[in-house]
C-alpha cells in the first residue's frame, strides 16, 4: 500500500528545519531585515525555537544581525548559495542582444562568462565580423588568473570571498605575461575595480588580447563577467582605456537588466 503525502509527512519532516526555512523564505523577502520580534509576529512560531534557529543560522554565517538596528538578514553566504544555483539561462537572455550590439560596435567575438568554484565557464559566445577569429565552446573552462572573466568577477566579490578562492587556486604560467605571483594578483584585482575593466595583456595564450568588465545582479553581486577577445594587432595596447570603457557600458546595460542599481 502506498503511503500518501501527509503519511510522509508526518514520518519525515523535521519541525525545526520547516521552521528555519519558513525564516529564510521570510527574510529573502524583506531584503532590509527582521528584528526577532517581527519574525515571531509573522510566522507565529514561539519565541524560543526562532531565537535557538536564528542563532544557529548566524553562528553558521547564513545570517547576520545588525547590532544597531537589531535586524537580521541574509548573509553573503547565503546570497553565494543563490547565485550558484541561479538560472544560467536567464542570464544569457539577458545578455545576448547586447553581446550582438556590442559585437556590432566593436566587430570583435563577445563572450559571456560566469565562476563556478575556483575555475570559470563560459555561457555563451557572438563570434567576430572578422575571418580571422577565436571561437570557443560554450561550457569551456577558464582559469581565473589569467582570464579577463575571472578578473572582473574576483576583483568584485567580497574580500573574505575572494580571499578564499585566491588561496586555492594555482597561478600557472602559460605565456611571459601570465601573473604567477599572488602578491601581483592581488595589486592587479584591486586595479580592476578602480577601473571598472580588467585586461588580459596575453596572458592566457600569447598573441591573444581580451577586456572585459563585470555583471552585476540586484544584490550588487558579480554574477558573470562580459568580454571581447582579439589578436593583439586588432586589439593594442593604446585601444584597452577606450574599449574597456565601451565594455563597462554594455555590462552595465546588462546589470541593469538584471536589477542593479548604479550608485
């Protein structure tokens, strides 16, 4: 006999784990924070399971709780987990009508790209006007240390964050120009965000230039990253300040798209 929807409710579900979700569910809805007692108001759920639940949720960092206004809010933590299991093709929708424009404007293949774990991953790509052009499968991975996409997205994500990836990740030489030093990585993230654009001078293969600038969701959160990629004749050096501005702006259309809002 099969057991019916309540049967396997009434057999498995864990109380304090349906309540903690129900405070997650509630929090992800008021993106300015909770004090206790609004939480207890709200999801009538009695004072001291909320308050054993919060404290566990914060002390295992998937909340945090202001101490001047006694809010609480989702953690960065949390927001990470969100943004890892995002849709990847509602970002592409987004994005490939100005990665066209873009490629129009510039005539250079446009990438589209986005970090999973320590590597990043390639979503989507417009190739070139030109004959001579680089293509590149989509669900390629990149490194993040000699890739304008991982530049522009590690450049922006929180330090503690980024911090952790840099620490794991080997700066492997692939040309004369590829940073190996994280020292230098570093000096060279922190150049990224004064910029707003990130370069890769042929550092992941030689000959090959690319700029690209970050994306960013409603959080302000570095979601994927937005590039062109050119031999080094049809990119130089004295191109990367006017492109790379070009860039930021067509990234920037597709933040918007995305629901951030420009400070």
């Amino acid at each position: 006999m099969s057991k019916t929807n309540s049967d396997l409710k009434s057999n498995y579900n864990v109380p304090n784990l349906e309540r903690g979700l129900l405070i997650i569910e509630l929090l992800a809805k008021h993106k300015t924070g909770l004090t206790l007692t609004e939480i207890i108001e709200m999801l009538s759920i009695s004072k001291s399971s909320v308050f054993r639940i919060v404290s566990t949720l914060i002390f295992k960092n998937y909340l945090q709780k202001n101490e001047t206004t006694k809010k609480i809010t989702l953690s960065r933590k949390m927001l990470t987990l969100g943004i890892s299991s995002m849709n990847e093709q509602s970002i592409v929708e987004s994005s490939i009508d100005v990665m066209r424009a873009l490629r129009d404007e510039l005539k250079e293949s446009v990438m589209l790209g986005i970090l999973l774990g320590d590597r990043g991953t390639i979503l989507e790509q417009v190739s070139s006007s030109y004959p001579v052009k680089l293509f590149v499968e989509q669900g390629t991975q990149f490194k993040l240390h000699s890739s304008v996409g991982g530049k522009c997205i590690l450049a922006n994500l929180p330090n503690e964050e980024a911090n952790e990836i840099i620490k794991k990740i080997t700066l492997t030489k692939f040309t004369k120009n590829t940073i190996t030093s994280k020292k230098t990585f570093r000096e060279e993230l922190n150049e990224v965000k004064k910029k707003g654009f990130a370069i890769d001078n042929g550092e992941d293969i030689q000959g090959i230039h690319c700029i690209g600038a970050p994306i960013f969701n409603e959080y302000g959160y570095p979601v994927a990253s937005l590039w062109i990629t050119a031999p080094h004749g049809r990119l130089p050096h004295e191109d990367f300040n006017k492109k790379g501005a070009i860039i930021t702006k067509y990234a920037l259309q597709i933040s918007l798209k995305l629901g951030y809002l420009k400070s």
